[in-house]
C-alpha cells in the first residue's frame, strides 16, 4: 500500500500551517483525499505533489490564476490549464518589453512624438491616458497619490499635462506592475525630475530584475505542474489504493 502522510508531516515539509493545507483541498485544487481507519486524512504522494505545486506556482502567478490551473488539472481538463499559464507567460514577455521601451524613451530627450502621436504641453487627461494607455482613473488617482500633478485650462477647467508630466505617466504605466511601493515610485520620479540618471537606471533594471525573478519562478512552478500531471494520470489509472 502507498505510504499516507500526514497534514501534520505535510504541513511540516511545506512549511505552511495545516489550516493552509485544508483551505487548498477546500477549494477543490487537489484530488480528494482518502480517510484513514480512525477516518483521519491520509495523503498520498499525488496529494503531495499537488500541495508542492500549488506552492510553486503562487511564486510566479497571482492567486486566481493558480487556483482555477489547478481546478481544471484535477478535472482532466490540464491542457486549458496550461494555455492559462501560457498567456501569463505571454503577459510577462509584454510587460518585460514595455519595460525595456519605456527605458529606451528615457534615455532620449526629444518627446516630441511618442507612439505616431504629437507631444505638447496642453494634453487633455484623455490624450495622456491613450497615448499611455491606461485609463483615466487610474492618472486621476495617481494624481492624488501626488505622483504627478496637472494644471487647470483657464478657460474651460479642464486638466491638462505638460510633455514633462506625460513622461512621468509612461513611466509609472509601465513599472506599476514592477515596483510595488507608492513611496519607490515618488523617488523615481524624483529621480527623473532632478535628472539624476544614475538612479532612474538602476529602477529601471531593479523592475528588469524583478521580471527575470518572476520568469524563473514561473518556469519553476510549472516544472513542478508538469510532475503533478503525470503523477495524477498515474494515480488515476491504478485507481484508489
């Protein structure tokens, strides 16, 4: 017979709290777990694989993504799974890409166009938030984290951005995802107003970093996805033991 561990033995390897363990069989994520004589949860290599894979794959990939791969795995629906992680995958290269543009942009010092559309020092909050392309809440509530600030149009009230405040904007759209802390992001943008070039690089290349850490983590989990899957089409096949 296959050797049963324990949530107490698993929880210890995983270095996760037996609740943790639980909360994941909960939501459905793991084959179901067999009862001992004394009707205490036995879990067997499958269960284990499957917890290591969960844990694995929460350092590359956000929560929800990770529970619903690990659903439609136990569900034998593993190759949708896997075009979900594909498309994170995918979203990490883009995201590495506008990075890597955004620091190029840096490093010029003519704006005066920026993705085939003309730069001025009087874009509407709607211009801005196309040529960036995000919305126009989001400017608005970096607005109010002081991360940039606009004038008013003396004519019709309206917001209006300088070329000065639009570099800050594609800087922050393209590292909100890379650097995490509101305060991080003010001395960047510090950075860029003092020309302190030094320092903006080393942003810059600290989000590159922080991209190549996630890429790896996510090719890890994966890895560890990959053996579940076999191990689960194993365990199917034998039947319950």
């Amino acid at each position: 017979m296959e050797p049963v561990c324990t949530p107490k033995q698993l929880a210890d390897q995983l270095k996760v709290s037996t609740t943790t363990l639980r909360r994941y069989e909960d939501q459905d994520l793991i084959p179901d777990v067999p009862r001992t004589d004394s009707n205490r949860r036995g879990y067997r290599a499958v269960h284990v694989q499957a917890f290591v894979s969960i844990r694995a794959l929460l350092k590359g990939f956000g929560i929800p993504v990770v529970y619903e791969v690990m659903r439609k795995v136990k569900a034998g629906r593993e190759v949708e799974g896997l075009w979900l992680l594909n498309q994170q995958l995918h979203d990490s290269h883009v995201e590495k890409q506008r990075v890597e543009s955004t620091l190029t942009l840096f490093r010029q010092t003519d704006l005066s166009v920026y993705r085939n559309k003309p730069v001025t020092d009087s874009m509407t909050i709607g211009e801005v938030a196309e040529i960036c392309g995000v919305r126009t809440s989001a400017i608005r509530h970096w607005e109010k984290e002081g991360l940039i600030r606009s004038e008013r149009n003396l004519q019709n009230g309206y917001r209006v951005f300088s070329s000065r405040e639009l570099r800050k904007l594609i800087v922050i759209s393209s590292l909100r995802k890379t650097v995490f802390f509101i305060d991080s992001m003010k001395q960047l943008l510090h950075d860029l107003d003092t020309q302190n070039l030094a320092s903006v690089e080393q942003s810059f290349q600290l989000a590159l970093d922080k991209l190549n850490v996630r890429l790896t983590a996510q090719y890890q989990g994966i890895a560890e996805l990959m053996n579940y899957i076999q191990r689960l089409t194993l365990h199917q096949q034998q039947g319950p033991s």
